[in-house]
C-alpha cells in the first residue's frame, strides 16, 4: 500500500525532500515505514530514539497501524529560543 511521508528540519536534510509516496506491505506500523525509510536514508536512524512521528496530523506511537493513503510524519527534535 502507499502512505504518504513528510519530512521536516533535519529528516527534511537527509532526505532532501520534504514528501515521499512510500510503499509499505499491508498492515505496517509508523515504526515499520520508518524501519524503510533508515534502510534507505541511514541518516535517519540517528534521529531514530528522538523523533516524534505523526500520523494524519496526530502524534503517533511507533506501533500505530497505518491505511493505505495515510500520512506519516518525522517530526525530529527542535529546539530555540
């Protein structure tokens, strides 16, 4: 199935792209879409531990079950001030 995927700050960085169509099996998790995307961007994985993920728009744990058509977030940490 495709998911959509957006990235933002630093993944934005890795990837350079701020969206992606992601094809991920039936059934996958936001933890299992991101296990993808390091396998193809290693970068990530430093962020990995840090990252907050989004799913349409709502935090996600890294479980969370994606549909097809969703939209997947990497939100890394930030900071400012």
């Amino acid at each position: 199935m495709k998911i959509k995927v957006l990235f933002f700050a630093s993944c934005r960085d890795i990837v350079n792209s701020r969206e992606m169509e992601l094809e991920v099996p039936e059934g996958s998790t936001a933890g299992k879409a991101l296990d993808i995307l390091c396998e193809t961007y290693p970068r990530l994985s430093d962020l990995r531990g840090r990252m907050a993920l989004s799913v349409n728009e709502e935090y996600a744990a890294p479980d969370s079950v994606l549909g097809p058509g969703d939209t997947l977030a990497l939100i890394p940490p930030v900071s400012g001030g």
